[in-house]
C-alpha cells in the first residue's frame, strides 16, 4: 500500500483499485481509520482523538492533493507524495 505522508507518527496511505467512496487510511500507534476525502469522516476504524484531529487538519489542507492521489491509484499509478503537517 503506498504512503503518501507521514507526520507525527500518523502513516497516510492508499491502496490501489480501491473501492468507493474515495478515502484513505490512517494509521496511528496500532489502530487505522479509513477517512473520506470528501466528508473526512471515519468510515471505518478508529483512532485516537488527537491523531484523529491531526489527521483531519492535514487532509482539510491537501484535499484536491488526496482526490489526484485517489483518481492515480484508481488507475493503478503511483500515487504521489504529499507533504506532512509542519
């Protein structure tokens, strides 16, 4: 599965041909969510509250980046790199 992030312990990444709706995963100190790039809603999982809220800032911040992301792996291409939090 590639990363496309990684900041504060949190992991971002995404599969490729993954189902819908577009989302990618979170994980943080053993536990994963899978996120909407639409809502940032967790559709599946958990994860702590703070890593939760870290995870949702950066994706507010790199949404059109996460969507490029989704459509490449869709389409079995590499997906990219996006940058972390500061």
């Amino acid at each position: 599965m590639p990363e496309l992030s990684r900041f504060y312990g949190i992991i971002i990444r995404m599969h490729f041909g993954d189902h819908t709706p577009p989302h990618f995963h979170a994980l943080y100190g053993g536990q994963e969510a899978l996120v909407s790039i639409d809502s940032l809603a967790i559709l599946k999982g958990e994860l702590p509250p703070r890593a939760r809220g870290l995870v949702v800032e950066w994706a507010s911040l790199h949404q059109a980046d996460l969507r490029a992301a989704w459509n490449r792996a869709v389409r079995k291409q590499a997906v990219g790199r996006i940058d972390p939090l500061p």
